[in-house]
C-alpha cells in the first residue's frame, strides 16, 4: 500500500471511527436510561446519566477516531498481528480489513462494558449479549475475524515454509482440516448456546399486558426485551454456518468452544472466591464479559485473557486502595483491557506462550494454576484491606 492510499485509509477509517464513536455514544445514553429502573438502580454507585454528556460527546468522538486510525495502521497497514514474510488466507487484503474491523467492533462492545462497570459497578446483559451475538454472526460471515497464528509447513521437495493461518478451537486451520457439515457440529453448538442463554441472559419476558397490544406494540416491547428473540437468531446462525460446513463451522465451533470455557473459568473462580471470602467476589457480569470474549477471539486467547486480567485487576487494586482508600473496585474494566491487549499483541503473546495448549494435561495444569492464581490474588487483596483499614 503506497503513500497516499494509507492516508486515504487512515483518514478514512478516522471519519468512520468517530461516526462509530457518536452512534455509540447515543446507544449508551438510550440503554443507561431504559435500565435505570432495572439494574443500574439497585446500584449504590448510581450518578446521573445525564450528567455532563453534551460535554463527553466530543471526546467519544475523538476517542472513536483515534481507536479506528490506531488499529487500521496496527493490523492493516503494518501487519501488527503476523510475522513478517508469511503468506496463507489470514495475511490477504480481505482477511486484514474484516479482521480490523471485526475487532474494532469487538472493542467498542469492551468500551462500552468497561465504562459502565466503572460508573455503576454492574455489567448489564444489554451491553454483553449484542456482543455475543455479534461475534457469533462475525464468526459465521466473516470467519476471517479469527486471530492468526503462524505455522511451519511441510512441502514436497523443497524446504519448509512458514505459513499464517486462522486460529480455531484444534489449532491451524488448514484447507485439509476444515470439518464438514454435521448434525453432531450443530448439536454441540446449539446445546452450549442454549446454556449460555438460559444461565448468562437476563430473563426478559414479554408482559401479560402487551398481549392486548397490536402487533407493532408487541414488536416493539420484543425489541426491548430481546431473550426470545436472541435464542431464535443464535440457533439459527449456528444451523447455517452447519449448512455450508467448511471454514464458517469451523469460526462457530470456535466461537462456542470459548464461550463455554471462557465462561465457564469465570464461573467456577466465582463460585470459588465468593466462597472463600464469604460473600461475592465477582458479579455475573463478569461471567458474561467473559463469555463474550471467548465467542470473539476462541478459548486460547480467552485463557491468556483471564489470566493477564489477574494481574491487572491486582495492581489496579492495590493503587486504587493506597491512592484513594477504595475497598471494591470493579473487574470488568481489567477483563476489557487485558482482552485488547492480548488481541492487539497477539503474535508475540502466541509465540511465547503457545506451548501450554499443545498438551492436554499441561493445559490442565496451567488452568487450575490460573484460578488459584486468582484465589491467591483475591486473598492478598482482603489481607491487605484488612491490615491497613484499621491504620488509616
């Protein structure tokens, strides 16, 4: 891409980016106000959401613009994400766009989630469960969305070359391992979605009263209150994506296999903590956080996620106690964070750490050490406030 076509690029992905930031904007002002009587009010961290947002408009713009001129220049124009000198379907002009693109989606939904936990303390499945069916719709459509990984492969009478392609729930996906249409494919899909939707969403049911409605009246308050709606679009991505089998599965089982792992981490650290500390350590919002997360990047990425947030969460913590005297403080924003941060640095976070998942009792083992980790960390944190409260 020569010189003047990154410029039209970049200025372009910028116009894009702050409309994206303004219509984002405007969506969360809509969805605070329509779930103030519902979750964020049984918040004690409640502010006024009208507050300042003429002033905040501007900077959610600019904020927009910058994020989509960063990760065009990151991931298209500089090949952020691969190696150099590699060839294979994730390294085409195609692959690169849909793939800035899809993770520019996937980080507005992070934005969106992060800022309302650090304002209300609460993460609502209006935010978390567009995002999950997005991911899976991005994962059907444009499987091109998968991080890369790099592979050296074998050729016949000449040396080895190395290879990028799409990271799926086995690994490479090379054109030999792409899997046919199933029913037990679609079974297993539909089975871990169906989980998801009973366990992860709010159970949002249609009024005795709207049935005196007309149509379009009932329309409308199924739109408000999606859950029916949701379970009828996600099936029906995953019997499609069944249909055509090859690289679409493939994208959809990945994306269910870390929905169903990310999550499921997430929950047990939860059960877990909550247990040891006596009252609740995490809030379900971060169990559907989570689970978003592993829909868009799979379950290798959604594990270093977990465990990078760990950290984050830890020494944000720490400084936020010392600094200002703050007791609880949300893990949602950490999740956000670490997930950008593994998407944007993925190729050198693979190639370091790619080991733990080619062994399945190595991976085993790295798991139970991320959750006690997390204990652990939980633990210090308590000791820590208990220690030093009564000094202050």
């Amino acid at each position: 891409m020569n010189g003047s076509a990154t410029v039209v690029v970049l200025a372009l992905s910028g116009v894009a980016g702050g409309l994206a930031g303004y219509i984002l904007n405007r969506c969360m002002s809509w969805l605070l106000e329509e779930i103030r009587l519902t979750e964020i009010s049984h918040s004690s961290h409640v502010q006024d959401s009208r507050e300042s947002e003429s002033q905040s408009i501007v900077l959610v713009i600019l904020l927009g613009s910058a994020t989509a001129v960063g990760v065009v220049w990151w991931e298209v124009i500089s090949h952020g994400l691969l190696v150099q000198n590699v060839i294979g379907p994730s390294t085409t002009t195609t692959a690169l766009f849909l793939r800035g693109g899809g993770h520019l989606v996937f980080f507005w939904f992070l934005a969106a989630a992060a800022w309302v936990d650090i304002r209300y303390r609460v993460i609502p499945d209006v935010i978390t469960t567009p995002g999950v069916i997005c991911g899976l719709v991005a994962m059907a459509i444009f499987p091109q969305v998968l991080l890369p990984i790099t592979a050296v492969t074998e050729r016949s009478f000449a040396a080895a070359s190395l290879t990028a392609d799409f990271l799926v729930a086995w690994g490479p996906l090379n054109s030999s391992r792409a899997i046919t249409s199933s029913w037990p494919h679609v079974v297993i899909g539909v089975v871990v979605f169906i989980f998801w939707w009973v366990a992860c969403t709010s159970r949002w049911t249609i009024k005795t009263s709207v049935r005196s409605q007309g149509v379009v009246q009932r329309a409308i308050q199924c739109m408000k209150e999606p859950r029916s709606i949701v379970f009828v679009i996600g099936v029906a991505i995953l019997f499609i994506a069944n249909l055509y089998g090859g690289i679409r599965l493939a994208a959809t089982q990945s994306g269910m296999i870390g929905l169903a792992i990310s999550a499921g981490i997430v929950w047990i650290t939860r059960a877990g903590a909550s247990a040891a500390l006596g009252r609740e350590a995490m809030g379900m919002g971060d169990v559907t956080l989570m689970a978003m997360v592993g829909i868009w990047l799979g379950w290798q990425p959604a594990v270093l996620t977990f465990f990078l947030a760990t950290f984050i969460g830890l020494a944000h913590g720490l400084i936020q106690f010392f600094l200002h005297r703050e007791n609880e403080l949300p893990f949602g924003p950490s999740l956000c964070l670490a997930a950008v941060m593994i998407t944007l640095f993925w190729q050198s976070v693979w190639s370091r750490f790619s080991f733990v998942f080619d062994d399945v009792v190595q991976l085993g083992t790295v798991l139970i050490l991320v959750v006690m980790l997390t204990a652990i960390t939980l633990f210090i944190w308590r000791w820590v406030r208990e220690k030093i409260r009564p000094m202050a």
